[in-house]
C-alpha cells in the first residue's frame, strides 16, 4: 500500500493533506461511519431529545496500548461514557481526538479503531466527530486519544447532584483493581506474569436498570483512578459524612488480592475502568443487588458499607479482623515496594 | 495463616485475649523490625487489639527509610551525567535527598527509570551499550541475592556498562545495637523475609546474650498476633530463643543457595544507617573480585556534604525512640503527597503507616 510506508504512520498522515484523507477514508470511516461523520463537516450538528445535557472529556495514555482484557481504545470510550452515566445522563454523542507518534503500525491502530467501534455499539454511541494528529517520533508514546461526550438528561434525578445521606448504603457491581492490576502486570519491566484482565466496559446499561429499580440512588461513581479509596473519601467530604466499610463485603479477585500484596499495594487504591459505587437507601438495597447481579457486568454486586453520621468526613473499615482503621486517599503515584 | 470471614475474627479475638491473659500486666516492649510488618499492624489495626502494657516499637527495617542521603545525594550526581542510566525500585524515586529526590531530578532531564527487578536493569544494559547503567542496590538480605546474581551475569557476559551504586545491608548487626540502646526492648518479631534467606542461626546472639525473646513472623495479622502471643509467653517464663512461627516460609537453615550468592560477590563492611550512624559489618561491600561493577569505585562520585532537613526526626522514629506523631513535621509540613522524611515516602516507612492506617481526629 503506497500510502503508508512500511505500513507505519507517517507525519504525512497529520499533514491536512492527501493522506490525511486517506487515513480517513481507508481507516476510520469504514469502520466509525455513520450518517454524521461521514460528512466530515467542521463540526458535528446534532439533535437531543432535551434541554439538559450532561457533558464531559477525558484524555487516555494508558502504557501499555494493549492489554489484557482490553486497550486504549476501549478505555476511551467506555471511561467518557461511564461519566456520563454515573451522573444519571444517557450517553449519546462521542467526539474522537487521536494523537499519534510518527511510525505508529497501521495494524494496531486499524485494531483500535475496531474496539472503539465494538465499545461505542455496546454503549449505544455515536462517534460523531473526531480529529488527527500526527507528531514525530519520540514526541508522543504511540497514541493518545481524547474522547469528549454528551449525554442527555432525560429526567430529574436526586443523582444529578451526587450528595450522599446517612444512613445509606454503598453498593459495588463488580471485584475491585482488576484494571489497574491487569496494566501494571503487564508491563515487562515488572518482570512477572498473571492472569488479571481489566474490567473496563461501558456501565450506562447497568445504569439504566438501576435507575429503573429506584430513582432515589443519592449518588454515583465510577471509581476509576484513585479506586474506590478515592471516590468514597469525596463522597465522605462532599456530603459531610463518615463512611463505614466491611473489608470482607468487598469484592476482590485473588489474583489481584495476591498481585497486590506482592506490590504493597490495596484493591481499594487501584484503579477499576468498569466498577461503580452507587449510594442507595438501607430500604432500596435488596431489590437493587438482585436487579445488578442479573446485568453481565453487576453479577458480583454486594453491599460493602454504609454511609454514617454527618459532621465527621472520613471513611473508616471494619477489617476482617474485627478491627478498624483509616482508609485515606492514596498519594501520588502508585509505586511497587521493594522487599 | 489465612482464616476469612468470622473465624478470622473470632481468632483474632481468641488471640487478643490470650496475649492479654498472659501478659498479666506486666508492661513489655517489642519492636517489629521488618518494614513489611510495621505497615500490616497498622493496616490491621492490631494496636486496637492488645493490651495497654504490650507497646509495639517501629524499627529501622523499612531499607528506603535507613538509606543515608550522602547515598541518594550520589545517586544524583550520577544522574545528572548523559551517559548514565539509573535505575532504581518504585520507593527510592520520591525520597528526598539533600537538594533534590531522584523524581525531581528526572523531571530535569535525567534518565531515570523505576525496575521491577535486577534482570531488567541488565537487560537495559545489553540493549543500551552506549549507556552506563547504574542499579541502586539498596535493601536487605531479601533484595542483596537478586542483585548479586545480577553482577554475576553481568561478569559472565562481559557488561562493561552495568554497575550497582550499593547499600545493601544486613539485619541483625543493628538489632545489637538497638539491644544495648536505652529503648529497653523485650522482644523481637524478626523479619519474615530476611530470615528466610539467613535462617535462625544469625539471631541466636540475641537470645542468648541479650536476653531478648525473638520470634520470626509471617505477615498475616493472625501469624502476627500469634507471634505476639509468643514473645509474652518467652518474656512471662524468662526463657529466650528464637523461635519460629512462619514455618511454612522459613526453614531453620534459611536459602543455602542465596546465602552462597551473597557471599560470592559481597563482603561485610561497616554501614551508615539513618538514625543509627555507622554500624560495624552491619553493609553489603561489593568484593575486589567484582570492582567493576561498584558504581562507588568506577565513578570516584565527589558530593557536598550531605544536609538532612530541618526539623526532621526520621532517625528517632527510625530507632523507635519517639512515634511518628510526636514529630514536630509530620501530618503537617510532612505528608504522603509532600513527604519531608524518608519514612513518610516509603509504603513501608513507619510515618506512612502511621499516617495512612490511625484512626486521627478529622
């Protein structure tokens, strides 16, 4: 194929030119094309059913690209849809914004375009607009990518404000780390091998039919970095609130639970791409752990605390011992211990 | 030991009440030497669980926190260099040293990279020949066998290009000195990992001559109460030895083949400790035999005079004369995301644990 050399990126491909469009056409509309992006417009013009909207953006440069249970393109999409939906919002509309490092294989990338598409039909999203640069070598890992979504806002929800109450309980879908572990592990320089695979996936379906369940969830999060550990010490500090958890009630795999231990690391501080902490009344709880556990990716969901007092931010756990301790947010980076 | 649910309770609770029977009241002191025990007690609350007159001492076993800064001050004159390479475990790159850590240094533009093991280092150096790799040995017993294996192969496959800048160290000679130190200890719960590589014999002197109870501990927090409940038991009948609960880990004799690897390519020699000073046979020396690969000898690094920070009480904390909290620095000027001392750094540093696990007023 005389477009690409030796079947590579080249800073061509980036250039505005002939083969920008090239790599349009060969590349991503085939597999991203709908009745909007093929226009290949400035911009996308888009109908939504309502006035309210919900609207975020994040970026992913995950090292490695691949890994098990997923890859950088899966990342981009499930992680801006599962923002959207954990703040009661329908995902709709997905923008696509990739960066990519000269000598970049045609290959891999064809490769993550396809997962984009896989997870954007899973999650029910249109990418409708996307852009392409191409830097030189050494000026970017790969490839980055940025997606931005819109999701509509289709009914008034106590949700949207994400304000936890006591005496709520806190709900988990699915074991905790398995996406940071999965990523971490399978870096070589680390030097040892598992089975972990990331849980990344789209949530907004499981959302839907817990709010289908209840439309008195107080809060919800996906606790992607930081863990859950992060997501329940804002929870505890934005409502202004102690927070109770049962170190046995959480869901933990034993592969991360041992991949963790070796690395001194928490399944609470690690990051999940597809778990969610969900605040629901003591009442509603039951009704909504049997709704999750019949969704694909809720099969593991269980309460594993509650939601305490006002006046006193801070989360504390019940360890399986009996005792308690502090559970503080994690500082900095994340680094492997040493003996 | 690994019991879920309400049997972990149940015999954690069983154990608690068995230490507080048989402790009687008598106050004791025993100091958990191994870093990796420090941060289980303190993730599992097992203060919680014992009785006032049983107090747990932090000792210096965590090996980022005992590094000196003249070592981390080298480490970053190397750095600085264009031809070198470092590289180093996750823990050292965020320590302090006295101008700079190595995480600010790399943000300068020093090619700095976190290993997960010596064999990456080498294989970088294969890869890299136009780069002079340097590996910061730092750690114990534990550590000290991998990297010695790794300055054999690098022998036997001619690396001109790796050295080791080394501060590796041994446990037990500074346990003497804590021995003869005024914290009146009364017990030891050894270090799991260490003592699976050494085996019971190095200890024996502390039994025997200082009248220590000492038990080698695995790292659940039921081995660790058990091991408690056995330090009360050798204090309550004054009979000391050393006694082993981790057996299913470590074996009397210890690992033969890494005690043979240590000794091949290291040498004892005297070792600053932070806290403690200089330590007689307490360091790992890389031997003549292997000078090539001493990162010390290749690169003769000349640094100022090192400067510890101000107000800071790591070497107290790390001998366990005070407990975090009594630093003037710590939870204020000196927290995880703006670590001032080494210990609060570590995951393993006893003012991370401290900081991280116990229960404070919000």
């Amino acid at each position: 194929m005389s477009d690409y050399t030796n079947d590579r990126i080249t800073l061509a491909h980036g250039g505005g030119g002939r083969l920008s469009r090239t790599l349009v056409e060969d590349v991503f509309l085939p597999v991203l094309g709908n009745d909007c992006l093929n226009r290949l417009n400035d911009s996308a013009v888009l109908n939504l059913p309502d006035k309210r909207i919900a609207f975020t953006t994040d970026s992913f440069v995950v090292d490695p690209l691949f890994f098990p249970g997923g890859d950088i393109g899966r990342l981009a999409v499930c992680g801006t849809v599962n923002d959207l939906a954990v703040m009661g919002a329908v995902p709709r509309y997905l923008s696509l914004g990739l960066i990519i490092e000269e000598g970049f294989e045609l290959e891999s990338l064809r490769s993550i375009i396809q997962s984009i598409k896989d997870a954007a039909d899973e999650a029910g999203v249109t990418i409708v607009t996307g852009d392409t640069k191409v830097v030189a070598r050494g000026q970017a890992d790969g490839l980055y990518i940025n997606t931005s979504g819109i999701g509509s806002i289709e009914r008034d929800l106590p949700v949207h404000k994400g304000r936890v109450r006591s005496g709520d309980l806190l709900i988990v879908n699915a074991p905790l780390g398995q996406h940071g572990m999965a990523v971490i592990t399978s870096r070589e320089e680390l030097g040892f091998k598992t089975t972990i695979k990331s849980d990344v996936a789209p949530l907004n379906g499981l959302i839907d039919e817990m709010l289908r369940v209840s439309e008195n969830i107080s809060a919800m999060r996906d606790a992607t970095r930081g863990g859950l550990a992060g997501v329940l010490n804002e929870m505890a500090d934005q409502g202004d609130v102690q927070i109770i958890l049962d170190e046995i009630a959480i869901p933990v795999n034993e592969d991360v639970h041992i991949a963790c231990d070796m690395l001194g690391f928490e399944a609470i501080h690690v990051a999940n791409e597809g778990v969610l902490l969900a605040a629901v009344p003591p009442d509603e709880a039951d009704r909504m752990i049997s709704t999750m556990r019949l969704h694909p990716y809720g099969r593991h969901a269980a309460v594993i605390g509650e939601v305490g007092d006002k006046g006193r931010a801070r989360v504390t756990m019940r360890t399986h011992i009996g005792t308690h301790r502090v559970i503080d947010v994690l500082s900095g980076e994340q680094l492997p211990r040493i003996c | 030991m690994t019991l879920k649910g309400e049997d972990a309770v149940y015999t954690a609770q069983r154990l608690a009440e068995l230490i507080n029977f048989e402790a009687a009241n008598m106050p004791m002191a025993f100091m958990e030497v191994c870093g990796t025990h420090t941060m289980a007690i303190a993730r599992n609350g097992i203060k919680s669980l014992l009785p006032e007159c049983i107090r747990l001492i932090s000792g210096p076993g965590c090996p980022v926190c005992v590094t000196s800064n003249e070592f981390l001050d080298k480490a970053i004159a190397l750095a600085e260099r264009s031809d070198v390479i470092i590289c180093t475990f996750g823990d050292m790159i965020r320590v302090p040293g006295s101008r700079c850590s190595l995480e600010e240094q790399r943000g300068l533009g020093s090619d700095i990279r976190i290993v997960g093991s010596t064999l990456d280092a080498l294989a970088l150096a294969d890869k890299n020949r136009d780069k002079d790799i340097v590996f910061l040995g730092i750690g114990f017993e534990t550590t000290a066998p991998t990297v010695a294996a790794a300055i054999i192969e690098a022998y036997n496959k001619r690396l001109d290009n790796f050295s080791v800048l080394c501060a590796h160290k041994v446990m037990p000679q500074p346990m003497k000195a804590l021995s003869e130190s005024s914290l009146n200890i009364d017990g030891y719960i050894l270090p799991g990992h260490v003592s699976a590589i050494i085996g019971e014999a190095p200890y024996s002197f502390l039994a025997d001559d200082y009248n220590k109870a000492c038990v080698i501990s695995g790292f659940e927090p039921l081995d660790i109460l058990e091991s408690i409940l056995r330090l009360v038991r050798q204090v309550r009948k004054g009979f000391f030895f050393i006694e082993n609960q981790y057996v299913r880990v470590v074996k009397p004799q210890g690992n033969p083949t890494a005690q043979e690897l240590l000794s091949q390519v290291f040498e004892p020699a005297d070792a600053e400790w932070r806290g403690l000073g200089i330590i007689a046979d307490s360091g790992l020396a890389i031997r003549d035999e292997y000078a090539q690969f001493d990162a010390d000898k290749k690169y003769q690094i000349s640094i100022a005079p090192p400067i510890e920070p101000p107000g800071c009480r790591c070497g107290e904390v790390l001998t366990g004369s005070i407990t975090p909290d009594l630093c003037g620095l710590f939870g204020t000027s000196c927290t995880p995301m703006h670590p001032v001392g080494a210990c609060m750094v570590s995951s393993e540093g006893s003012c991370a644990a401290h900081y991280r696990y116990t229960l404070r007023d919000a």
